[in-house]
C-alpha cells in the first residue's frame, strides 16, 4: 500500500512511539465510489493506490466499505499495520491477479495434509471430540465439493487422493483473484483447505472455523491453563480469522 495513496506530493511524516516514521494522515473524507468497472474507497474523492501503482478497485460494494472502515479508522497518522485488508486487497491487485494457478496450487499443499485428517492418538476424549466435531467436515467436504480425504490418527504423514487435491485446485481456480487470496490466507490460518472452504461457501463462519482448528490448543488449554502470551497470540489469530470471514462473506 503506498504512503499517500497516490494523492500526489511528499507526505508530511511523524515519528510513532516505535520510532517508525508515518505518512500524516492527509485527506478529510472518505466515501465508497463506483470506478474502473468496480469499486473503491475514496479518500477526498479520489482512489487509493496499490505499492504497484494501481488503484484500489475491487470488485464488491460491500469490501469497498469494509477498507474505506480501514481508512476512516486512520487519525492523526496512516498507520498500515493497522489496515489488515487493504494490504490485502493491494497483495491481490499486485501479485496474485497474475499469479492465480501458483495460489491455487498452494491451497491444495495444504488439502494434502488437512489439520482434519490427523486425529490424536491420545486421550481418548479427545479422539471422541475431534471425530464429533471434524468428522461431519469431511463428510461435508466429500458430499458438497467431491473432495475424499483419509483421515487417520496420530502426526505421520498420509498421502492423499490425486483426485481429491485436484479438485482442490480446480475449485481455487474457479474464484475471481480476491476471493482466492481470502481463501488461500484462511487455508494458511487455519491450516484446513476444507475449513476454508466452507467458509468461503458460507457453511462455517470464520468463528465456527477457527474454533475447530485449535480443537486439540483448546484440550490443551483446559487442561494445564494458557498463559498471556499465548493468550494474546490466540486472540491476535482470531481476530484475524474474523477479518478474512468478513472479506469472503463481502464478495459471496
């Protein structure tokens, strides 16, 4: 994401507590705008731009105002850490609209060794709340989406049907480049391609997702407690998680 957004000229920059230097936050207004046959935030009227140079079109009303909420958000400083989908938004405009197949290929490395098809070994309340819970998922992911994955219990690798990860692919390949890059950065979160895409289908919500990815942290957790740290990872996770929900759901 460039600094100033393409507004034209050197941005005034201030020093943040970390000593990092940010572009002051030069535009009084932002609206949602129709342009280049979609749709993007407008910052005084005018659209953002990509690092790449690009303008900040994409295809979706609805994720138009969800970064225009990120630009809005922006007070006295631009802070882009602070701005989790327009970063985004410009990774897909500047890299993976070009690169589609490469992350398509990706989401299906990671159907190959699905966190849903490797069951604990031990305790066996575990065993019982992962096949309740995982179970019906690669049902669902069978039935729905013709993808068969083994599943099995313990870390060793299996392999897993040719058929099966193509058709990962094939389904990645049919999204347009945004929905694919929400896809593929909820299948890395997550570490289920089937998880993700039952999100991306609006069987899951991206709560119900996270949840039944950490089934085994949460065991875990219960058991021996969590500390802050680990705590504020998770959360940190989370909310990320609810961020790519809300940027699948604005394209759905």
């Amino acid at each position: 994401m460039s600094d100033q957004a393409g507004a034209g000229g050197g941005p005034d920059v201030r020093a943040k507590g970390d000593g990092v230097q940010r572009p002051r936050r030069f535009y009084k207004t932002v609206s949602i705008g129709e342009i280049d046959g979609g749709f993007a935030p407008l910052l005084d009227g005018r659209a953002p731009k990509t690092p790449a140079g690009a303008r900040l079109v994409v295809p979706a009303a609805a994720l138009a105002g969800l970064l225009a909420r990120e630009w809005d958000a922006q007070r006295e400083v631009i802070d882009p850490t602070r701005m989790p989908l327009t970063r985004l938004a410009a990774t897909t405009i500047d890299h993976v609209a070009a690169a589609r197949a490469p992350v398509a290929e990706e989401i299906s490395r990671y159907a190959g060794s699905d966190l849903l098809c490797y069951f604990a070994e031990a305790p066996d309340s575990l065993v019982a709340e992962q096949a309740e819970r995982w179970g019906p998922w690669l049902d669902w992911a069978e039935r729905e989406l013709g993808v068969r994955l083994e599943r099995g219990r313990g870390i060793q690798h299996r392999a897993q049907p040719e058929a099966s990860l193509a058709r990962v692919r094939a389904l990645a390949l049919e999204l347009d480049a945004f929905s694919l890059t929400g896809l593929a950065d909820l299948t890395s979160l997550l570490g289920s391609a089937v998880l993700a895409l039952a999100v991306q289908r609006r069987a899951l919500t991206a709560g119900e997702a996270f949840a039944l990815s950490r089934l085994d942290e949460a065991f875990q957790e219960a058991r021996w407690g969590v500390d802050d740290e680990a705590l504020a990872r998770t959360e940190g996770r989370r909310a990320h998680a609810d961020l790519l929900g809300q940027w699948l759901a604005a394209l759905a």
